[in-house]
C-alpha cells in the first residue's frame, strides 16, 4: 500500500504552519493531489524531489519522513 502524507505531516516535516502548506497548493509550488473521499495528499517521493529542487532543505530528509510515519 501506498503511503502518503497529509496536510498536517507536510507541515510538521517542514517546519511549517499548514496554512503555509495551503497556501503553497493555492498557488500550485508543491506536489499534491486529491483523492476523491480523502482529500489532499502527497507523496513523500514527490515533496522529497520538490525539496532536493531547491525548494526546501533536504537535510535529514529520511529521519524526519520516517517519525511522521512513525506517528
């Protein structure tokens, strides 16, 4: 089964407020998509090649996708 993050795990892995998170997807900066009965998600495979494209730092990148899974 496919993993994928929401809203609230993108911001934590971010280090971000979710509305910033929101307002990112308003203006189409970051990889996301919606499942019909879900909602917004994204995959983590997608956000980790948005940040290795200069967008976010991809320090610890594994570490920290790994805790929010975690949760």
């Amino acid at each position: 089964m496919e993993i994928l993050l929401t809203v609230k795990e993108v911001a934590s892995l971010l280090k971000v407020h979710p509305n910033h998170i929101r307002r990112l997807m308003g203006s189409r900066a970051i990889p996301h998509f919606k499942k019909p009965g879900v909602g917004v998600r994204f995959d983590p495979k997608e956000i980790k090649k948005w940040m290795e494209e200069g967008h976010v730092g991809v320090e610890d990148w594994d570490k920290k996708a790994q805790e929010i899974l975690d949760r």
